[in-house]
C-alpha cells in the first residue's frame, strides 16, 4: 500500500522515522512518501520537503511567512494528487494539516491523525475538524483519552513512542557517551541546554539561559544544538561565555548531564525519560505571548507536568526566565539540592504511565490492518 505522511518539525519527524519503520515491518509492499525530516528518510520514506522549509511557529513568524505557507499548502496537495496514497497520516502540525485533511478528505482519501495537536490546550473548537475530517486519530498521552471522550470522538493509547525512541539513542551512544562529552570539556560535569529547534525560539530563549553560567564555575555549559540552524546563530548569542555548542547530540549531552535547561516541547519528555533533572523554560515575541495566555487551558506548558498533572519540573516562562530564578532553581536540581531526588523519583512514575515499548510497532500495525480490513 502507499502512505503519505506529513510532519512539520523535528520531533514529527523522530516520530514519524519510527512509524515508517513499524509500517515497513506491517507492510513489506509499503510504498511510502513524506514531508519530514533526515530521520524520515534513512527509515524508508521519500522525502518531497523537508521540515526546515515549513517549521512556522509563532504569529508573527506565520504572518510574515504567509506566502511561503500557501505554497506549501499548494504544493502538498499536488503531490497527494500525484501519489494517490491508500492514506494521508498526519503528525501533529496543525496550522498545516488540519488544512490539507479538509482538502484530503474532500477529494476522498482516507486520513488518519497520529499524536494529537493540543487542542486540549487550546482553541478546543478545532477539534470538530478532526470529527469532520480525520478517519482515525491515534494519540501518545494518556490524558488525552479523556478530553476526545468528551467530544464523541474514539481513540486509542498504544503507549508512547519516545519511550522506545530513548532507549535506542541511549543504547546506540554506549559506552561512549562519556569519552564522546569529556573528550573536548576535560573533567567538568556537564549541565545541558536545549534552547529548541526553531531560530526563533534559540533567539528569545538561550540569551536568558546563558545568564547564569557565570554563577556555575565548576561546570561545563553543553547547548545541544540542531543542524537545521546555522552556527553564526548560536556563537552571536554565546558570545564569549564558556559555553560549548555540540549539534545534532543531544541525547550524548543529556546522558552525560547532571541537570539541564530545557525549552518547553518535546525536548522536556526526552530529557525526563533519559532521568535528567530539569528547569523548563519557554519565551516568545510579546505578541505571541499576549495572545498565548488569553487562549491557553491548561495549568502548565511542559508536557512532564500534563501528563503527571502536577508540577514535577518548575517551568519559568517569559519575565520569569531572569537570573535570580534560574540560579535558584538550577541550583536545587544539581546534586545535593533540595528538588532533585523528588524529580527523580517522580520521573519513574511517569515512566509507568507512558506504558511499555513497542508503540511505534503497535500503532504502525493497528493501521496496516485497519487498511487491509477497510480495503476488503
């Protein structure tokens, strides 16, 4: 059968990498295209774009890259044309594939939704278009089974594909994670930053991070960063501060830190999941931000939190990533602070709540046969 799946940013496409694997172990004929990412493609997909021309996020960013989306839009629904795919799977992205499913199913095409948009964060209403234009949705959270519940629409948890996702990087790195770290810092023990995949959010976000390596001496300062993103990007922000910049490492940096400055996504899961203690950050163009706290639900950003529905990691958000807050609360998740053994401990339940592996396998196979059972 043929698949065409879209994702829009870099962790769609970790996402989607483990999904083509498990639909190439279901289908062994799978014929599979895709809007993604490096990832996608070394796991078997045809990559037509590459989610560094599409990731758009923020107002503003949307409103100047307007034409450019519209392309896209256009160009997308052209190559569904040409492929004719069994069925359109979409990842997450929102702003762009709830537009390409009203077009999808308009045209007849079967569409199923994998990892729910957070609409149980906000604008809610937008989930009638997922009643109205998505044939199945598959989600990764178990809170989440309420909230579509709650709006007739039936869904199923297969469990949480990072859950795999993080056991492979770590296995892979080894015995080397180490040697890979100190060979270029000495001794120093590492605290990680993950300042997030878009120019926009290293831009707002890592300047305020930075602000406090000087309080921290005895450590090396890593910044993950993402090869989507230009080096000159990082080194202006770092400037002259004794911080080291390793891209496309992160999970090396992580394995090898004794805590880490994380940006609200994806990123704060992975991090807990690797069992490193955490302080969330998030900072956005004032505009974004206004409108951000009229729409948004729900009591926390990060998804460690929503899912344990308390706060595990403290979350510091716009004003609030200052100085004075961060070197209070960096300091009590290092070693012998007053918050890590509690962070660390609530880390396994939510391990427990994310369920056993084998979900990238699960799902991939539950839409194999739905396909085959739809098709007969």
């Amino acid at each position: 059968m043929r698949y065409f799946i879209i994702a829009g940013e870099q962790s769609g496409d970790l996402h989607g990498s483990n999904l083509v694997r498990g639909l190439l172990k279901a289908d062994h004929n799978a014929q599979i295209y895709c809007w993604g990412g490096d990832l996608m493609q070394t796991a078997g997909a045809t990559l037509l774009m590459h989610y560094s021309k599409t990731a758009f996020m923020g107002f503003m960013v949307i409103l100047k890259n307007l034409k450019v989306i519209k392309r896209n839009l256009s160009l997308c629904k052209n190559q569904i044309k040409e492929t004719n795919p069994d069925v359109l799977i979409l990842i997450d992205y929102p702003g762009f594939n709830l537009r390409i499913a009203e077009y999808a199913k308009k045209n007849g095409f079967r569409i199923y939704y994998y990892i729910s948009p957070k609409f149980w964060a906000w604008k809610e209403k937008r989930v009638e278009k997922i009643k109205k234009y998505v044939d199945r949705m598959y989600i990764i959270f178990p809170f989440e089974m309420e909230f579509y519940i709650k709006h007739d629409i039936p869904v199923k948890f297969y469990g949480n594909p990072l859950v795999d996702e993080i056991g492979e990087k770590i296995s892979s790195a080894g015995n080397n994670i180490r040697d890979f770290i100190t060979s270029g810092i000495g001794d120093k023990p590492v605290i990680a930053i993950l300042a997030g995949s878009r120019r926009h959010e290293v831009k707002h976000i890592l300047p305020g991070m930075l602000n406090i390596v000087h309080h921290f001496p005895e450590y090396q300062f890593v910044v993950a960063g993402v090869k989507n993103l230009p080096d000159e990007l990082y080194i202006k922000i770092i400037g002259d501060k004794p911080v080291m910049l390793i891209k496309e490492k992160t999970y090396e940096i992580l394995s090898s830190a004794q805590a880490a400055l994380v940006a609200s996504g994806t990123a704060t899961l992975e991090t807990a999941l690797v069992g490193i203690p955490q302080v969330v950050c998030y900072k956005g163009d004032f505009l974004s931000a206004l409108i951000a706290w009229t729409l948004i639900k729900v009591r926390y950003i990060s998804l460690v939190n929503l899912i344990m529905d308390k706060e595990v990691v403290k979350e510091l958000l716009q004003y609030a990533i200052n100085e004075k807050n961060l070197l209070y609360e960096l300091k009590a998740i290092l070693p012998g602070g007053s918050k890590r053994e509690q962070i660390l401990a609530d880390y396994e339940a939510l391990r427990e709540k994310l369920g056993p592996a084998g979900a990238s396998d699960r799902i991939a196979a539950e839409m194999v046969g739905r396909l085959e059972m739809e098709k007969k």
